[in-house]
C-alpha cells in the first residue's frame, strides 16, 4: 500500500516539475534554429543548462526534460538579448548545451 502511495505521489510531482519552469516574457518568440541557420547571425553565448532529471527511483520522461531545458534556453536568449539558440550536445541526462544568438 505504501509503495503505490508513494508511487502515485512521485508520478503527480514528475508531472508538475514540468511546469517549474517560468516562461521570461518574449521567450515564446526566442526562434530554435540549426546550426547552418544562424551563419549570418551574432553569437551571444554559449550556456549549459541543467534541469532536475529524475525524482527518487523514478526518471522524468526525455520529453519533459528536453521542453524544460529548451524553455530555460529561451529564458538565457532574453536575459543575453537574443533572439535564437542552436542546441548543443547533451552531457548526460538532465543537462545539454545551448548557444545564444541575435538574428534580427
């Protein structure tokens, strides 16, 4: 009984951690580009972000982890004053790279 108790209580906490990320204003309009979409474009930054992966036993899904580490990316391009980022590689699960840019 225990067990399923605290399985329901992980499997509600994973769903809210997805929304624990706030959304900084204009970040909906920060672009995600590739990497041969930006050659004219002015290079901010790079930034490594990380977002909580797992809660206990149990391990969040690669979908949410990746909206949440794109939403802190896009939060990053405003604080630095872009308008783009490029995904860069991902370290280990929970943690990737993001390179900022200015396009417009």
């Amino acid at each position: 009984m225990r067990l399923a108790a605290l399985g329901l209580l992980a499997a509600g906490l994973s769903g809210c951690a997805s929304k624990l990320i706030g959304e900084r204003i204009g970040a909906d309009q920060v672009v995600l580009a590739k990497e041969s979409e930006v050659a004219k474009c002015k290079s901010l930054g790079r930034s490594t972000l990380s977002v909580l992966s797992s809660l206990g036993p149990l391990t969040r899904s690669a979908e949410a982890v990746e909206d949440n580490l794109l939403q802190m990316a896009r939060n990053e391009a405003i604080d630095k004053g872009g308008d783009t980022v490029v995904k860069g590689n991902s370290l280990e699960y929970g943690k990737r790279s993001y390179e900022v840019f200015k396009c417009k």
